[in-house]
C-alpha cells in the first residue's frame, strides 16, 4: 500500500497566527492559515489546529509524536529555548524514561496543548 491510512491530530488554538508563530518558529514546522483552520507539518509530522475561543478546549488537548527522530528534536527544542520564559505558556520537560518504559519529553504551546514526544527506551 503506497497511501496508508494516518492519523493526524487536530487540536484548539486561542490564536492562529500565535499558533502559526509558535510551531515554525520554535518547532521547526511549516504552517498554513485557511481562515480559522492550520495545517503545520515537518517531515512526517502533521498537525492540524482549529480556532477555539475557550482555553478548556488546549489546555485539555495531547497528542502523542513517537519515533528515532525524538533525541535529536528534544536537543534542538532545548538549544532554541522553549520554555525559557513560562509567561508566554509555552513549556519543554527533561528528556526522561518514565515508567511505562519510554523515554518522553513533553511541549506544551502557548495555548495548552500538549505535545507528547517519545521512543521506546530500549531504542533510545
């Protein structure tokens, strides 16, 4: 099969463009606004957002992001400075084997949602 089936998360944004900013600016993604839609990708990654006027909606929202590429998005996450300032929401965890046996680090955006990242730790 050439075209596999996929899931994508879709997540609440408080503000697209803060959305927009946020995702190419520190995370390394592409994003397109269509109205009160966005579509960010990098390499396989795709996340989908969709206007929200309650912060209930991000700040109850994860999506799980799992693969070889963790160590190395988790060095340059850190190098950029995520969290650095947690006025702005935006947040990055230690790089951590947690105990149901995967090494995970976790990003929440400037509205809430939480981005989890991890590998198996017996392959980190």
């Amino acid at each position: 099969m050439t075209d596999p089936a996929r899931a994508i998360p879709v997540l609440a944004s408080l503000d697209l463009q803060q959305s927009k900013t946020f995702y190419t600016d520190k995370l390394g993604f592409t994003a397109e606004l269509f109205g009160d839609y966005m579509i960010a990708r990098r390499d396989d990654m795709e996340i989908h957002f969709w206007l929200a006027n309650d912060r209930i909606h991000p700040e109850h929202t994860s999506c799980y992001i799992r693969g070889g590429q963790v160590p190395a998005l988790y060095a340059e996450f850190w190098t950029k400075g995520i969290g650095e300032n947690p006025i702005d929401g935006e947040r990055l965890s230690d790089f951590t084997t947690r105990p149901w046996g995967m090494k995970e680090f976790y990003v929440w955006d400037p509205h809430g949602n939480l981005l989890k990242f991890g590998m198996s730790a017996s392959e980190a």
